[in-house]
C-alpha cells in the first residue's frame, strides 16, 4: 500500500463529465489498496473568468480581495470531484487550502507556502477517505485566504507530498509525460522514462511547459519523487522525474530539444565599456516588469561593447520605448531591434562531462543554413537565438542529429 | 455615530456596475461617520448555477460538498464589493463565514447560527475599515463549510446586528419598504413607515417576500431594530419593523392585504369522524415533503366529516396522487380538487382588540359577489381561500374597505 498525492488540471476539471472520469481513475487507485490525496484547479477558464470579473469593478484589483474571488474556483472543483466519489461509492472528503491548514506569507496573489497540516488529513486516510485539497490557495497566520500565483496547484500536490512523505506525486496532465521535443514539430519525438530534476528545469523554463517550475524547484529540495501523466489515457507510466543521483550510466547525453517561439531580441550597439553598464541598461526594463530572458555581451573593442537581450515578444514594443531613453543616458550609438526571434536549446545533465555538444549543434545548424544570433549556455544547456522562421527547421535537424528519435541502448 | 449593518441582497450585486453603486452608497454612509457591516448574497443567478453544476455531478448533491460549492456564491461577490469601496477610497476588509467566524451547528445546508465572533470585525472598525461579510454561510466545531440554506443572507445581517449590538440591520431589496398590498395590483397601496415583527411575519408567510421569515423571528428574538429599503433608490426611509413595545395608540387596526395566487385546494368528503384520521390523511403529504398551508376540518353530521386543506399549486397532481390512497385506507367517501385557487389575508395586530374584522372583510367580498371557499384564521390575520380568477378583484376592494390608502390619522 502506497499513499500517493494526485494533481488533476483545469481541463481534467473542465466539465461534470471529466469530474466523473477523474473520481473513476481515483477509485481505481484507491480499490487497489492505495491512499489517495488529490489536489485540484479550478475548471479550466474560470480563474481567468474570475479575474476579468474583478477588474471590471477594479482596474488593479486589490490583492488581498483578489485573492479572496479566485480562489473560489477551486473551492468550487473540490466539492464536485468529492460529490463524484461519493456517487461512485468511494469515502471522500474536500479541505480548501485554509481548512488543511496550508500555512503560507502573505504575499497576497503569489504567496509561498510555510507549513502544512497533516493531521486532518491523516486521520481522514486512515478512515478510508480520499482527501481532496483545493490547489493554488492558502492561509495566512493573520486567517486571510492567499493564493500562490498562477499554476500553484502543481506546487500544492508537491508540497502536500512531502508534507506527508507520500510514495509519489503524480500530476496529470494533457500530455502523457515529458518529450524530446514537441511532437507536433517532430513526429518522432519519444516519451522519456526518466528526466532528471534539472533538465526538467531546463525543459520547463525553455518552454516545455508540462510542469510549473516553481513545483519542480520544491520537488528537488524536498526530494519528492515526482511523475507526469497523462489524464485523458488510462495506461501509461508518463515520466518520473529522477534525482541526480538516480541516473544510471547509460543516461544518454541530450535529453531533450526545447524552444521557445515568441521571444524579440534587443541590441544597444556602441556602449562605452564601463563598470555599472549592464544595470544602467536593464535595470529601466527590470523597474518596468518585463522579463529578460538571455543577456548576452560579448568583449569590447575600441572602448565600446555591444549589449542584447531577448524579452517576450508582447514586451517588445515597451522594452524598446525605454531604451530610446536609456540609449542617450548612457551615449550608446545605435538600437536594434527584431521581433521574430525563436530560442532552441538542447537540454541534457550527460552534457557536463561531454565535449562537442555545442560545436555538433552548431554544425548541424549551419549544415541547414540557419544563421544563429545569439548564444548562451549553461551547465546542462545551450541555447541559440535564430530567425523564427527556421524553428521548426532547427527543431528537427537537432533531434535527429543528437539521435533523439532512437530508444538508449 | 452610529453601526448600521447593511445586507445587500442578489440582485444589488447582479452586475460590476451595480456592486459600484452599492460601494458609492456605503460610502456615503461612513462618509456621515457611521462605522458599517456589511453583509452580501451571491451575485442573482449564481446559486442556481451552482446547484446545476453540482446536480449534473451528482444527482443528490452530499450535504457537505454541496456547502463547499455554493457557498464560493457569497465568497466572490465579498471580494467584489471591497474592491470597488477600495476603488471609492474607502478602506474595506472582506470576511467568509468561516473567517468571522461565524459558528453555526452542523445540518449541512441548512444550518443554525449558534455564536459569532465579533473581535475582528469590531477591531475594523475601529480602524476605520468597512467590514464585508459573506452572506448564507458559516462553519460548524469541527471546521466544515456550512450554509444557512436558501435566503440565509437576511439572517446573517440580523444575527451580526444582534452580535454588534448595532443601531440598525438595514436590508436593501428590490422594493422601497413593505406596503400595504402589491402595488401592481392596487396603485393605490401605500408603503408603511413601520409595521410590527408579528405583522412582518404574517406578511412574509403569506406571500409578500420582503424579507425571509427566519430573519424576521431572529430580529424579534434579539430585539434587532430592523429596516427594509431600496437598494435602488438614493432617498427614502424604507419600513422600520417595531416592536409591539413601540406601537402608538393611533396603531391602525388593519396593515394590509397579503395574498397568495399559486395553491390549490384539496378535499376529502365523507371522512369517518374518529381520532387520528387528520394524521392518517395529512402524513403521507407531510412524509412526500409536500409544503401544507390551510388546513379546515368543520364539525361532523351523521359520524363523517369532510377534510379540507391547501398545497403550493405545483403539487396538486402529487398530493392527488397520495389521496387516492388515502382515500380506501379511511373509508372515504370522495375526493374533490380545485387547482385554482388563491389565498388572500388581512394581517394587523390591531384587530386583537377589534371586532367586526371578519365580519366586514365578508361582507365586502359577498358584495362583489366572491365566493369563499374557505376561512381560517389567527390572532392577527383572517384567511380566505377563493377562486383564483377573483384575486385581483378581492385585494383592491379589501384594500379600499379597510381604508388602507388613507394615511392614518
């Protein structure tokens, strides 16, 4: 008998009918012998109905009520799925986040979680209930109800998981695990097994989007095993996300080709070479909340260097109105811009004690004639700005040369 | 300096727009340097859309669960109003029931208030804050989500004035007050400046709606000055409720006309006069959850009696349906059912001490030619049942012999 944490999505919570797939997946795990949690979202679109609500009667919604509206969407899906189990025939019982406890800051619409309560929650497992939890949302030591920012539900299964020192957290998405790549750009992307912690990182913020990153981070540290799967398929073992130490010897080089379309790069060309440059650059963009991505500058030469960055490409047109007040402050000589930028990057821990990953990824792209931009890397990554318009391209020559579409020997 | 709690009802909140002129008037209030508890229903629609949802999950929604859904109602439109008061420059702070807290018993969707904690909500205060209170909902010992079941909102507003020892409960409805019939059916009818809790009760029950009956008994029972006003209207005093400590001399001996169009009649001819026959008719009804308003049973000739009493037209076919039975079970004689029926009453606590009441109110209806069909009656009120194509007829002509659009002297 294992105590398992599940986490449903939106979609999976999207009608009455999916509800009742989900209570039937459940009772399965349960009439196995199992202990279930289950943490939910609220129906898919609901938050953002709620949202939209409540800029309507404010256009900057105060936080602390904000988070009082939107958090009801999964105080609404937590009542439906027990009501589900219940008609199924399978014990069942709803906590919101205040009523676990789940102890959080109270940094109202992106609060961080402290402590969490097991005791309710054991008591009722033990009587043979399954304990479904409101994702997303918690309390502060004052009683008001705080959520944890978008996508916080997968942090609530995890954290709930190590809360309890569950077996495994399962988070069930609409995928059914993590990919080489996106199989819609390459059909012969294959489903990986295992991913370790970092590269899912890696995966996660270069655009994989299967899991919330801020849940793998809180994976990592509180060593929770952790699986991807899919919720529309009723066989599959998704992936599990493995420890470091977990990696066999054969873990292949490259995990994964991740890419990110929607990126703009911007460049302030001719910057005098001097301490203090990069802030007096990002710091206007930084103050104005646009996101930077990669940042790149390279050797000056005659005193002067060059300095880019990628911003989302929604952020283009303020990231460059800034900089028109920036370019002048600190004498630059030039602004470029391009809004069609993609971002590709290989992902993979074998990468560390492997030379020629990067010159191999190189050469293959120039094989195809795409010029790249810009470069950046890390411990378990490289990652290369390209025209948009060879994405797709780069995509695939990349997952072939790196041999992705071959199951390890 | 007075603490006025306001409950604005469903459709107050219906709309941002609405909600914003619901913030523009509380203001107004605190402006005045009045401190303010407010307490709000759902926003008009959205219990019922809950109640769908939770049905088309589960057939017969669980008690608890169904609490955690419905409740989410009140939660929104809390969060709502405290961002237009914020909005308005006002500081506001939302509360759920369970925040309060407000501790009610455990009878899932239709719990009592047992206790209120008023630390919080008096702390705001004092700091200036208008404190906004879900409507309808509460928790229970042990922490559950409780809800006080349909209209529970008035009762909320009464139980935190009495818990406040507030100077006024005012609830904010769709109409300016309680008037001495339906304005729609006699232009003539008059809004009243107070009426009695007795009245109140009387007219609530027999179809006016102003305010649910349970507040109504909750305000008498604490002794809450009670108000009801317009939620629509800039001006007016609306109708204090006073208690009969309070009534004047000139109290007029008649209030006014209640009525109500959709019953239906139902009769057993020929019922052996014997002791328990009343509960070997009406328990069968009862145990179909079937509502039961007028009941007549006359005196006996030649050892059989007839058996008489009223159901909500909707469940004429089923009660029918349950007599049949009934009827070779007693040794009945014969069934007769009218489906058209209407109630209409003159309530006032004044004709305790008057005669004739009855008597006139015959005589009116005999004039115009209205045949009754039934009578019953209590300390303050005088019930007939007749055809219902006469309704309308029968309130105006009762509303002009009892002088009810002359303002007293």
């Amino acid at each position: 008998m294992a105590l398992i944490v599940q986490k449903y999505g939106g979609t999976s919570m999207g009608t009455p009918e999916r509800i009742r797939n989900v209570a039937r997946r459940i009772a399965k795990f349960q009439a196995q012998g199992h202990q279930v949690v289950v943490v939910v979202s609220a129906m898919s679109g609901e938050t953002n109905r709620l949202i939209a609500l409540a800029k309507e009667v404010q256009a900057q919604p105060d936080p602390r009520e904000l988070d009082v509206v939107v958090s009801t969407g999964e105080q609404v899906t937590i009542g439906l799925l027990c009501m589900a189990l219940i008609n199924s025939g399978v014990k069942a019982r709803s906590y919101t986040g205040p009523q676990v406890r789940i102890l959080t800051d109270s940094a109202f619409t992106k609060a961080r979680i402290l402590k969490i309560d097991e005791d309710r929650m054991r008591k009722d497992l033990e009587e043979g209930c399954v304990v479904v939890v409101a994702g997303f949302q918690g309390v502060d030591d004052a009683g008001n109800i705080t959520t944890l920012g978008r996508g916080g539900s997968d942090t609530t299964g995890v954290a709930l998981a190590a809360a309890l020192r569950a077996d495994e957290c399962q988070i069930y998405t609409d995928v059914d695990g993590v990919y080489t790549t996106d199989p819609r750009i390459v059909p012969e992307a294959r489903k990986l097994d295992t991913v370790t912690f970092e590269e899912m990182l890696e995966m996660a913020s270069l655009g994989s989007k299967v899991l919330q990153i801020r849940s793998v981070e809180f994976a990592g540290k509180y060593k929770v095993r952790l699986r991807v799967l899919s919720s529309f398929q009723e066989e599959g073992e998704g992936t599990l996300i493995t420890f470091e130490d977990d990696i066999k010897m054969e873990q292949p080089i490259i995990s994964g080709i991740a890419f990110n379309r929607d990126e703009a790069k911007l460049t302030v060309l001719g910057v005098p070479d001097r301490p203090g440059i990069a802030y007096q650059i990002l710091g206007p963009i930084a103050d104005a909340n646009i996101d930077v991505d990669m940042i790149i500058q390279n050797v000056s030469h005659d005193g002067t260097t060059d300095f880019s960055f990628t911003v989302p490409r929604g952020e283009h047109d303020r990231a460059l109105g800034i900089l028109e007040g920036v370019k002048a402050h600190v004498g630059a000589r030039e602004l470029r811009a391009d809004r069609s930028m993609a971002k590709v990057s290989v992902v993979g821990v074998g990468m560390r004690s492997h030379v020629g990953i990067a010159s191999k990824m190189f050469r293959t792209l120039a094989e195809e004639g795409i010029n790249i931009q810009m470069i950046s890397t890390s411990e378990i990554k490289i990652s290369v700005a390209i025209d948009e318009k060879y994405l797709e391209l780069a995509v695939r020559v990349l997952h072939k040369a790196f041999e992705l579409d071959q199951v390890p020997a």
